[in-house]
C-alpha cells in the first residue's frame, strides 16, 4: 500500500500512530470477551465481592486491570478484591507487586506463605512440581476467600489453557475435560470464575507488553521445561500457523456438545435406541463381553 504525504513526511510519527491504534483494538477486543464471558455464563452478580488472584504473571494482571475498567460501566455494583500470595521463592520482589497495587487504588491482600519449601523438599529433582504446588495453594486462596468474604474467585485462564487442558486430559487421563468458565470449588463453599474464558493468548500478551505489567517471573512450575503443557501448547501452537482459527474452533466444539454422538452411556442412554420389532423382545442384552 502507497504512503500517504503525511506518512512520508512523518514515518515514524505514522508508525506510533498505527501502533496505538492497533493497541487501542487488541484493548476493546479483551474487553468485548470478557463482558460477553462474564454475560454469558453469568459469572458476576449484583453485590458480589470479586477476589481477583494475582499470581504475577501477564494473565492475571490483565485480568485485575480489565476487570476494574469494567466495574466502572458494568450493569450490576460488584466490589473488587486482589489477592496475591508470596510463595517464597528465592528473589521474590515482594516490594515490585505491593509497589503496584498501592498505585492501582484497589483494596488488596498479600499473604506470605513459604510454599516454595515444601514443594521442593517434597518433589524428586526433575519432576514436576505443578501437582502440589497447585493443591497448596488452592487451599490457601479458598481460606483467604472466606476470611475476606468473597462471594467469586477470579482466576487468569484464557482460552488457549482451556483447549490446553482438553487435550492433556484426552492424552494423559483418558477423558474429555477441559477448564469450565465458572464451576463450585473442590471444597463446595467456593464459586471459581474464568472472565478470560474467550480471550487469547497472544492477545493477552500484546496488551501486557503494552501496559508494561511489573511481571514476576515463576521458578517453579513455569520453568520446568519437561512439562507436558508445553508440549501441548507447541502442538497447537503450530495448527494455528497452519491453519489459522482452529484454536477458536476447538473452543468452540466444548461449547456445543452432542452427547450422541460420543460414547458416554452417563450423559446418554444408548440402550433406548432399539428397533420397534425387538422392543418386546425376551433375549438378554448382557452379557457379551463374558463369553469365552
């Protein structure tokens, strides 16, 4: 495309100019899904007290920051709480994240629990940690939950963890299961919340390059090279470049479900479809599979 006079005159003004619209889009696209996850599986009510879990990383601030320009128009009142826990781990910038909340004006709580230690005495060198890590902590945010009276726990998974998990759980545990947007808790006393639900990956990463988000980088779980996680994401990861949407698509598919055509007799009573004529019929219909 030819350069306007004005683009020739001035290319680098032009360029910032692109960008910062380009910037301005990715901000309205992450904004447009989290309101539609939000409405469409009704994951804030009207007076909810919203604890937003902050690990560190570029999901989650994108999430407290999204979430809290929501708040403003949003068509029900909801409060808003972020919690971050401080697990411990060597070098930990505890000053970084307090520094930053205290700037963002929103009512927050650190807590300081040396997770770190225990999974790492715990776990045999060069095995994953995510398992217990995963577990100690949860049942650390489900307590802080209820000791700040939060009605809904906000977590950072966006769409490429769902379809991850869909295909780690196909893989390695022989069931299709993925992340839901909203569920109860393992305790039952906690509503879990996924506003990102619909967003991407790669969208969330270009706005937190954007907002330039005081990243604490993880050195447990998300330094482990061996997980399969990323094995998985490489996997989709190189189906998108190959085929571009197919992310969307497989999302997509875990929103519209025809139990009949899987092979779950829980979710469908497969011995209902008979022929009219053996209907009455007195044969037996078990059995079959105990025959020598």
């Amino acid at each position: 495309m030819k350069a306007t006079p004005e683009e020739a005159l001035y290319p680098r003004a032009s360029r910032l100019k692109k960008k910062r619209l380009s910037n301005g889009k990715i901000m309205q696209k992450l904004r447009r899904n989290i309101g539609k996850a939000i409405e469409d599986y009704q994951m804030i009510c009207n007076k909810d007290r919203v604890m937003v879990c902050l690990s560190g990383g570029k999901d989650s601030f994108t999430l407290l920051k999204l979430l809290t320009e929501l708040q403003i128009k949003a068509p029900v009142r909801f409060e808003i709480i972020a919690f971050h826990l401080d697990q411990g781990q060597p070098g930990y910038p505890k000053e970084k994240m307090e520094l930053y909340l205290r700037e963002t004006k929103i009512d927050y709580l650190i807590e300081s629990q040396d997770t770190y230690s225990i999974v790492s005495n715990k776990i045999e060198k060069g095995k994953t940690l995510c398992g217990l890590c995963s577990r100690l902590r949860r049942g650390i945010i489900y307590r802080v939950a209820k000791e700040v009276g939060a009605t809904k726990i906000a977590l950072g998974h966006h769409l490429d963890d769902i379809i991850e998990t869909l295909f780690l759980n196909m893989f390695f545990g022989s069931k299709l299961k993925a992340m839901p947007p909203k569920l109860l808790s393992d305790d039952g006393d906690n509503v879990i919340i996924r506003p990102l639900s619909y967003c991407l990956e790669k969208d969330i990463l270009n706005y937190s390059d954007q907002e330039k988000f005081p990243i604490i980088p993880c050195n447990l779980c998300g330094s482990q090279e061996n997980l399969q996680r990323k094995v998985v994401k490489k996997m989709l990861n190189e189906w998108e470049r190959d085929y571009p949407g197919r992310k969307m698509n497989i999302f997509r598919s875990i929103s519209s479900v025809v139990p009949s055509h899987l092979a779950d007799n829980e979710l469908f009573d497969f011995s209902q479809i008979r022929h009219e004529e053996i209907v009455n019929s007195s044969l037996p219909l078990t059995g079959w599979y105990h025959q020598k």
